[in-house]
C-alpha cells in the first residue's frame, strides 16, 4: 500500500519504491511535516513528531513544519495560504478534520478552519515507480458569504534541517532560455517567480536542492516543479532556525481571487521528488514520469519536422512553401509546417494577428492546394496560429477592441506591435475556440503550431465586477487549457506544439495539452547545447524541438558544420529550418544522411534514458548520452567546445549500460565489456573547434 495510516497516532506515510513522505497531526490538530527522504526501516521509525523550536523566553516560536502554513497565528515564514473574510478577519486556523484514501494511491486530508465554515482539502498522489508526490490544495467556501483568497501555494515542502543547502534552478531569457544556476542558500528568501503571465523565459518553476556535495551520479536532491503556465512561484526560505521550507503555487503578485459561497479554488498541481542518486537520476525520474503520465501522446514517436520561418519569414506564398516542402520530402521530412505570415494582412508583425483566414493573394485558393500537395509528398501538414494575440490592424481588433486586457483611459502597451487578447471573458474564449475549430474542421491539419509571443502589461478587466480584477492571472491560463483540451477532444489525432516567443510556455501544466515545446528561438547549435541540458534538468526531451538553421547562426553570427547542427538537434526532436531552396545538392545529400541517421537512432533517443555525462559548461565541450529503456542500445553525443595546445580529448565514461553485456562499437571498431566502457572508458580523436561525434554502441548477443 503506497499510503498508510496509523491512527492511533494520526500519521500517514505516504510510499514510493525508494522514499517515505510523512505527515501527522500534532497535539493542537494541526497538520505537520514529519519527514521526507529515504526510506527508513521501520514504520516507529515516523512515530515522534518533529519538536517546535522553544523561544529563550519560553513557548515555541512557531510551527515551522506546518503542512500548508495557513497565515495565521506564530507563523512569518512564506504562506501557503493567506485570505481575508467578508467581516474583513484576516486568520486563519486550520486544524484536522478528516481523511479519504482514493485508489489506494491518493490521499485527501480535510482541514477544517476552527471558526469559519471553510475546508481546505490537501490532495497527494503517489507516483511511486518515480518516486514523485503530486500535491495541490482546494479551498472550499462552505459559508454563505464571500472570501478573498490573496495566496494559494500548491505545496510547501519541508527539508531535512541541514548545515548547508544548495539550490540548483532554471534561469534566462529570450534566445537564453532554461540555463542552469547553482547558488548556496543563506538565510532569507530566494524568490523564482514569473509576472509575465506566461510560464516566462526568465525563470522556469522547477528547483532542486541538495545538501553541497551532490553530483550527477551521487548524493541526495529534493526537486520539485509546478503545472502551471501562467503566474507561479517559488520561495526557498531558509530560517535562522536552519529550516529550510520551499513554497511553491501560484504567484501572489497583484493576484487575488473571490470565493462565493459554495465555490472552491484549486491550486496547481505541484510535484515534488526525492532521490539519493544525483541530479541524474532526479531528471530521468520526471523524464518519465512525463512520459508516462503527462506529456499528451508520449507513447508516439515524434516525427522529423520541417518548419518555414528561418527560411521565408513573412514571405509565405502557396508556390514558394510548395518548393520547400518538395525539397523537404526527399530529404525523409515527415511534417511540413507553415509558419507565420500565412493569414490575414500578415506581411509583417504589425498587422493581420487575430484574422485567422489565409491571405488571397498569398493563398489564391485557401490552402487546400498546398495541404494536398504536402500530403501527396507523404508528409504531414502543420501551421502555426498565435489565438491569445491580436495586431491593433487587424479586422478582429476593429470589431472588438474591448477584447483586450486594458485599463480604459490608460496606454496599452504593446510588445512586438501586439496586445494580449482577454481570455478571462468567456465570449473571448468560446470565440478563439471556434475559431480553430473551425480551422480544423475545414482544413486537414495534423499539427498546431500554438505560440504566444509577448508578457502581459496593463491586465485590467473593465467589464468585470472589480472583484474578479485579479483573478485574470489564472482564469486566462485555465481558458488556455479548456481550448485546448475541447479541441483535442474534438480532433484528437492533431498534435500540438507549445512556443512562446522561443521558450516561454515550458511547464508541466502546458504539457499535458501538448506533444512538443520550442525550447528556444535561439537555434545556434553551441548555445543550444546550454538551453537544452537545462532544460534536461526538468523535462523530457522527447518533446523538446530542436532545428537545424541555416548559418552564419542570427545570434551569434557563428558558422559550424552541418554535422555539429546535426548533432546538437539531434539531441531531442528533430527538425529542420534550413532555407532548402539556397542548399547546394551536397549539402542536402548530407542533410538526408543525418536525417536517416536519427530516425534509426531515433527509438533510443526519444524513449531511452538519459545521462549527462559532461556539461558544456566545461571549458572544453559536453556530451549526453541515451540508453534504451532495456539497455541493447546507447547513442552518444559528444561536443567540443574548442582546441588548444593539441590537447586530446579527455576520455568518455558512459553510463547506464548493462555492465556484463559486451557492447559493440563500429565507428570505433572496439567490443568492450560494459563495465569497461562505464570505467575506463571511450578516448575519441575529436579534434578542433566545434566538433562533434555521434557514436552508437549496440549489445553483441553473441556474448
Ligand atoms: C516566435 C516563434 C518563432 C516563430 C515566430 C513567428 O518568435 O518563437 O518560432 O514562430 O514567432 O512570428
């Protein structure tokens, strides 16, 4: 049983395969945190709670291992709940009430406030395979007034009381996005938080902690993420009591929310994992975890795409994505997808976002024809939509200008010329839905391309009753989500992609709704080696997207070979940006080479386990490594950063292989044991700036 309960002291253990998550009820009736880590050998190994801290004065100083720290009462930690009552009383009290056990993996725990008709319910699922705990929180108004809910945290996570700590996070920006960040906790708050509306490109809601000494391979990480794509945030607190609490749910900031009688809000989900076997180990466990549970179809393998952007631009025509997307098939392209610029008035990024009928001139017929003719090649069709988003010149923005967030009187600022279309309104939302609806129903679309290129500014809501001001920073993502899920209830075999502006939308909420996430609009083969290993931390890579584009690279202004792009896309899920029609013929015979290469390839990496076997933070290169799921077949990627001194290439230890199955390497023509290669190793003669190697060992079954 993954869940017990013991009565007699009112503590549950919640159980993974490698871990034990512990809460009771201490004498006050209140919901405390007793541990969480490794399991320990015996169920009286739980049975004392943890003790308060006494003041030199005398009394405690407060429960700092609160469960979900309602503000209220000795607590000036980070809250997990804060809210106001209509009689304007400002504490809160929760103390036990009751419990459910659903599915002998879920857990409901009922507090209920001493005083006031409200219940907040704590909800944990065990995913125990994974060793991971989904938690969210529900307040249920059971009274006959209204309430202000001001914070709702998802979970807070209490650790082991530790001399040291170590925060590992996710941090960048546009065409920067998802790079790792390491820094040492001192007392005080560390806050990773967006305000943009979206998930952001600054910060992305996972964090893991360890003690100082953990390492890919070794040692203990808590880590935890947030399904939510819109304002989130976590607070590491460690307390001058050397407590160290993370709170993580939505973002307080300007938030508030009105509970009417019998209503009841709903945190996000948060997740939270523990393993004792490094940052590997942390990553494989929610690679799969998404595979299995979250990532929508994350059973299907993910096809090589083309996409136009990098190469036409706005400058999207019938005839001149027809070419591309010959050019496209026989170099073994399974999906073609047309980019902005198809629609409306949309010559440039001023105008046409929010008419989301094809451009007659570019599109004489709709696009029927070009739809046929990419089928015919045996490709699949895909387009991109951005239907949060409208231009000012746009026939929707003429018809409808309250349709966006604004505050009247006041400027709406505009980012890249456009405003974000309020999607809190529920004729906003049943309009965009229609409107794909539409477009799927008349069009034989395999694949959405959703982005959602700018953060909020001025989000007022002027028709709303002013108490529900606050509240678009949720109910726009929510809306967000029924679209989606009603469309693909409606057309399930269309796969969608999350993007926003490069990497924006990238989160364990959004994923559920979509097959694959453009991690970046930076596509610099060398600076996606940093943006994809962090974002290996938190996610799996099967959704991860990742094209070859033409050089020298936009950013950069960095030339590398084909075979160093190959690689580096080669990583995730391949596409190709390359302008197809300025290729030379050797250069798309290679293009074909690699694109074979991947889809034989392709089984290990997209269902594989994977190990970061060196970072490219090293001053000298990286390299990752995939292993399939029954350890037959490993892919390595290796990456120079640069050469000097005619140094060789420092030898490759591999890791996860099966260590007495005798592996067999062509390109290097060695059989070595699989012990050998994990400990001695491969040595590679990659040598010169910017070189890469892709090298495939296979089990000899003959051994
Ligand atoms: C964003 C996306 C790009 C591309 C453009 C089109 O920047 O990240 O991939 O779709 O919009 O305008």
């Amino acid at each position: 049983m993954p869940i017990k309960y013991i009565p007699e002291k009112q503590i549950w253990v919640i159980t993974t395969d490698l871990t034990d998550y512990v809460i009771g009820v201490d004498a006050e009736g209140i919901l405390q945190h007793v541990y969480w880590g490794g399991k320990q050998p015996l169920l009286l190994d739980y049975m004392d709670l943890p003790k308060s801290i006494e003041h030199p004065g005398g009394g405690p100083i407060g429960p700092h291992r609160d469960e979900i720290m309602p503000w209220g009462g000795l607590r000036f930690t980070e809250p997990g709940i804060k809210l106001t009552f209509s009689d304007h009383i400002r504490d809160l009290h929760l103390i036990y009430d009751r419990h459910e056990l659903l599915n002998s993996d879920q857990l409901v725990i009922y507090l209920k406030d001493t005083l006031k008709p409200l219940t907040v319910k704590l909800n944990y699922k065990v995913i125990k395979e994974y060793d991971l705990i989904e938690r969210y929180v529900e307040i249920v108004n059971e009274g006959t007034e209204g309430l202000q809910i001001e914070q709702l945290m998802g979970a807070i996570w209490h650790l082991p009381v530790y001399p040291e700590y170590r925060l590992t996070y996710l941090a960048g920006l546009s065409r920067g996005e998802t790079q790792v960040r390491t820094e040492w906790i001192q007392e005080g708050k560390k806050v990773l938080e967006s305000r943009h509306g979206r998930t952001s490109h600054q910060f992305n809601p996972w964090f893991a902690i360890d003690f100082g000494q953990t390492t890919e391979e070794y040692g203990d990480v808590y880590f935890g993420a947030i399904a939510f794509s819109g304002n989130w945030k976590i607070v590491i607190e460690k307390t001058p009591y050397q407590t160290l609490q993370v709170a993580t749910g939505f973002n307080d900031f300007d938030f508030g929310w009105t509970l009417k009688p019998g209503e009841i809000l709903r945190s996000p989900i948060c997740i939270g994992g523990f393993t004792a076997k490094g940052f590997g180990e942390a990553s494989r466990q929610m690679h799969r975890y998404q595979k299995k549970y979250i990532l929508r179809n994350g059973h299907k393998v993910r096809k090589v795409m083309y996409n136009s952007w990098y190469a036409t631009e706005f400058d999207v025509t019938e005839e001149g994505q027809r070419r591309l997307a010959e050019q496209a098939a026989k170099l073994g392209v399974e999906l073609f997808v047309v980019d902005d610029g198809w629609f409306g008035a949309r010559d440039h990024d001023r105008a046409g976002l929010g008419d989301w009928f094809p451009n007659k001139r570019k599109f004489p017929k709709g696009l029927h024809p070009l739809i046929q003719h990419v089928k015919s090649l045996g490709m699949d069709f895909g387009i991109w939509v951005e239907p949060e988003m409208v231009n000012r010149d746009s026939d929707l923005y003429r018809s409808h200008p309250d349709w966006v967030y604004r505050f009247p009187g006041r400027r709406n600022t505009e980012q890249r010329n456009q405003l974000v279309l309020n999607l809190s309104r529920p004729d906003v939302e049943e309009y965009i839905f229609s409107m794909l609806d539409d477009l799927l129903s008349n069009h034989e679309i395999d694949y959405i391309k959703w982005d959602m290129n700018r953060s909020f500014s001025e989000p007022g809501w002027p028709e709303a009753p002013p108490e529900h001001h606050k509240e678009i920073w949720v109910r726009h993502v929510l809306g967000v989500y029924r679209i989606l899920e009603r469309l693909q209830r409606k057309h399930p075999h269309v796969a969608f992609e999350s993007c926003s502006g490069g990497g924006a939308r990238i989160d364990l909420g959004i994923m559920r709704y979509i097959d694959n996430v453009w991690p970046s609009d930076n596509t610099d083969p060398f600076d996606r080696l940093f943006i994809q290993e962090g974002y290996t931390y938190a996610y799996n890579t099967k959704a991860m997207l990742c094209w070859v584009t033409d050089v020298p690279d936009e950013n950069n202004l960095r030339t590398t070979t084909l075979k160093y792009r190959f690689h580096s896309a080669m990583i995730g899920s391949l596409g190709i940006g390359l302008n197809l029609n300025k290729c030379s013929e050797l250069e798309l015979q290679e293009c074909k080479k690699y694109i074979r290469q991947y889809k034989e390839i392709r089984p290990i990496i997209q269902d594989g386990d994977l190990y970061r076997i060196l970072s490219p933070r090293s001053s000298y290169g990286a390299a990752f490594q995939y292993v399939s799921p029954d350890r037959s077949r490993s892919v390595l990627f290796v990456f120079r950063h640069r050469q000097q001194f005619r140094h060789p290439f420092p030898p490759i230890q591999l890791r996860g292989l099966d260590p007495e199955a005798v592996y067999l390497c062509r390109q290097l023509g060695i059989k070595r044991s699989g012990t050998s290669l994990m400990t001695r190793g491969i040595s590679l003669d990659l040598r010169g700036d910017y070189a890469s190697e892709l090298i495939v060992f296979e089990k000899d079954i003959n051994y």
